[in-house]
C-alpha cells in the first residue's frame, strides 16, 4: 500500500510500477487498487443492488457498477442521469457531468439510456461499451466537448420529472422544474 495526497505523487508511484501492472495480473492488481481505495462499503452504498457481483462468475466481466466506479468514482448500477425513483424504488445515476465519457452499443439497442452527464464529458475521450469489450475513443478536438448547455440543463430536468418517459410532466410537479431550472413562476 502507497498512500498518495497528490496527483505528481500519483503519477510517480505508477510510472515506478508500471512494469508491475503490465505483468499477468496486473489488472488485478489495478481492480484491488481501485476498490480498496473507495472501500467495499461504500461501494455497496452506491450500488442499487449489494447483492450484485462487481465481476460475473461467469464470462469474467466487469459490471456497469465496477466501470462507472472506474469512470466517475462512483459504483452506481446505471447509466442515466441523476436518481430515478421507479416505484417507490430510488435506482442511482450518474450525478453529474464527467470527465471522461462512455457510451453503449446496448443504447442503440435501446435496452438502456446513457445520460447526457456520460454522453457529454468534459474532454473528448469515451469509453464505448459492446456486449464483450470495452473500447477508448479519443480526440484532440476539443470542440467535441462542452459544459452543459441552459437546453440541455432543461431537457435533463424535465426528464427527471418525467415518470413515465412520455414527454409529459405531472401539472403538480411543475414548480418543481421551474424551481430547479432557477424560473419563476407565479403559484395560481
């Protein structure tokens, strides 16, 4: 164990052992890293299902709690935006827009719906996810990527307060979204 404070100590500690990582189970070592540093409770915490296993049993891979722990420092179970709250259930998101990105091929499958925090990072790199691999996508334009447009703050939003995905929001909820986009609006 290395403890670091800072980013330079970081960088040295990994360029010391990198020759480690590079070896037959240096992933594993990097997996261990990763959980010991954000702690098994915690990562339990974050995850909607503490049951649910970081590595399937059986095919090896990685679960969307393990790579958005990975991504975002945060082993939430989803790929959407914020917390969704699905029959009283509260099923956790990503909280905010990341530094780096991912996208799935399962999306244009649409069996699920990356959020607009993971398909707009802020630097053009993205981690695209298929049903076997991971992928990195890079670019050194950065005109791929910007912050959060006041649009896109109000279409996240009112999806939020869009149970049902159809595009409507309940009439007794629409203070809320006004509130949270920072809008007045005159109680009748």
């Amino acid at each position: 164990i290395s403890p670091v404070a800072t980013l330079d100590e970081l960088e040295k500690q990994l360029t010391q052992r990198i020759e480690t990582l590079k070896e037959t189970f240096g992933v594993l070592l990097l997996l261990y890293s990763i959980v010991y540093t954000k702690g098994i409770n915690n990562m339990r915490s974050d995850m909607s299902d503490e049951a649910q296993p970081i590595i399937d049993s059986v095919y090896g891979y990685g679960s969307q709690s393990l790579i958005n722990l990975m991504l975002t420092g945060r082993a939430v179970s989803h790929v959407w935006d914020d917390d969704q709250n699905i029959g009283g259930l509260t099923l956790k998101g990503i909280n905010k827009q990341n530094t780096i990105g991912f996208l799935a091929l399962l999306e244009h499958l649409r069996y699920c719906e990356v959020g607009s925090y993971l398909k707009s990072p802020f630097h053009p790199v993205w981690v695209i996810g298929s049903e076997t691999h991971l992928t990195v996508l890079f670019s050194a334009d950065r005109r791929l990527v910007s912050l959060e447009t006041p649009a896109e703050r109000a279409r996240r939003v009112f999806k939020k307060y869009d149970p049902e995905g159809n595009n409507f929001i309940p009439e007794n909820l629409l203070q809320d979204v006004l509130a949270e986009l920072g809008l007045v609006a005159d109680d009748e």
